[in-house]
C-alpha cells in the first residue's frame, strides 16, 4: 500500500530534512508511529498523501507514483483513496457537524452525496458518540468532539488508506479507546490499511507493528 525509497525532503524555510531510506507498509497493515514531537511524523503523513512532495526518491501509495502526478491530479487522489485524520483537525468553522463529515462529498465532483452516504454520516457521528450535536456549529464543540468529527470524516468515503496524525490526543481513555476500536474494526472489516501517529502506549498493543521515528530522525541531516 504504501512503498517509500530513499525519500529527503525539507521544507523550504527552517532546517528540517528529513532522509527515508525504505519504508514499506502492506495492505491491510495496522502500522503506529511514534517518535518525538517534531521528528517529522506528521511530514512523513504529508509526503504518503502527496500534501507535499520530496526533492528526490519515490513515494509509491496504493501502486500511484506521487511524485509523478501533477498537483490536481495528486488531489484527487487523495479524495479518493486517503482518509486522513489531520492533527489539527481541519474543520471548516462555518459549517456544521454533519456538512463537516460530508466535507470530502462537497468539495469533490467525483463523490456523489446522495442519501445513503448522509445516513452514513449521521451513523457515524453516532458510533464516535456525537450523534446529538450533528447540527451543532463546530465552533461549540470541544476539543475531543472536533477530534471524532476529523475521525468520521476520515472514515466516510471508505478509503482503502487512513492516515491518523494522533487520533486520540485530546479524548478521555473512554473515547480513546471507542475511537480506535472503530478505527481498527473499519480497517479489519473493509481490508484497509492503517497509519497511526500516537504518543499514546496504551495503544500500540491494537497494531501489527510500530515503527519508531527516531531511526529516520537520526539519519535526516539537521542544518541549524
Ligand atoms: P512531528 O509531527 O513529528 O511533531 P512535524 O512533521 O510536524 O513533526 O515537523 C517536523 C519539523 O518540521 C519540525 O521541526 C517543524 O518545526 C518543521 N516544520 C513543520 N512544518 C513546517 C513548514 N511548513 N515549514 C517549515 N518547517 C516546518
Ligand atoms: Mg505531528
């Protein structure tokens, strides 16, 4: 699903480079991601969605070689193959819950928002735990609330990939683990592949492997 080779990249302000070697992550794979904050996990989530692009080496996801893809062309890519959590959530302010689930239906051509896929939304919102604020302005949600409705939109189009940049950092243990149960059932259930970044220990015991960012941080030359 995912296949990276001797990937740098940096950002074009700051120092931070990051150097991948090889990472190579199958389908149906349940993968976590740790590492200290500012290792570049969230970089590494950007580069597998074609968010951003490397200076040199591939990035091969669910068989399409980013790299290669035009800007457009790499979005809709992503719509139609990646959920992704971000860890900052990515909420539109203006919209609700539920037209923030739907999001991915509304900005793109290629989904169709039809009937079914609203129910879909309202179920999902009820499995996060949410199901009574579907009408409810983001504004007024907390942090942990926004956090499932980043989760449920993630999850709406059925992704064959999903991309979770610390899905469960700001929820009470009771919802960390109902968010990554329904994570993990999803993935289980629809054969998708799953990348989670997470600080959490408690967690990992729910992946088939976890790889430590440390290894690619100490590798990646730092420039001051
Ligand atoms: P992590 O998710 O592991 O905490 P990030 O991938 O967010 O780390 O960031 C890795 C490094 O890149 C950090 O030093 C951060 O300050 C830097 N960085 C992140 N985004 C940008 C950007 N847009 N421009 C320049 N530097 C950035
Ligand atoms: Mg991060």
């Amino acid at each position: 699903m995912i296949s990276i080779s001797d990937l740098r990249f940096r950002y074009s302000e700051g120092g931070f480079a990051l150097h991948v070697p090889e990472l190579a992550v199958e389908s149906g794979e349940r993968v976590a991601i740790i590492g200290p904050s500012g290792s570049g996990k969230t970089t590494l989530l950007n580069l597998i969605a074609g968010i951003c692009s490397p200076q040199s080496g591939r990035v091969v996801t669910n068989q399409v070689n980013l790299s290669g893809l035009a800007d457009g062309a790499r979005r809709d890519f992503r719509i139609r193959n990646i959920g992704l959590v971000f860890q900052e959530f990515e909420l539109l302010e203006y919209l609700n819950v539920l037209d923030n689930i739907l999001l991915p239906y509304r900005i793109n051509a290629s989904l169709d928002l039809t009937k079914k896929v609203r129910q879909r939304a309202v179920e999902l919102a009820g499995m996060m735990g949410i199901g009574d604020k579907v009408s409810r302005n983001v504004r007024q949600l907390s942090q942990g609330e926004k956090q499932r409705v980043a989760v449920c939109r993630a999850l709406l189009a059925e992704p064959p990939l999903l991309l979770a940049d610390e899905p469960t950092g700001n929820l009470d243990p009771t919802n960390k683990d109902r968010v990554l149960d329904i994570l993990v059932e999803y993935a289980e259930s629809k054969g998708s592949t799953l990348v989670t970044v997470t600080h959490d220990h408690d967690l990992l015991s729910r992946f088939q492997r976890v790889i430590d960012f440390k290894q690619f941080y100490d590798l990646s030359s730092q420039v001051p």
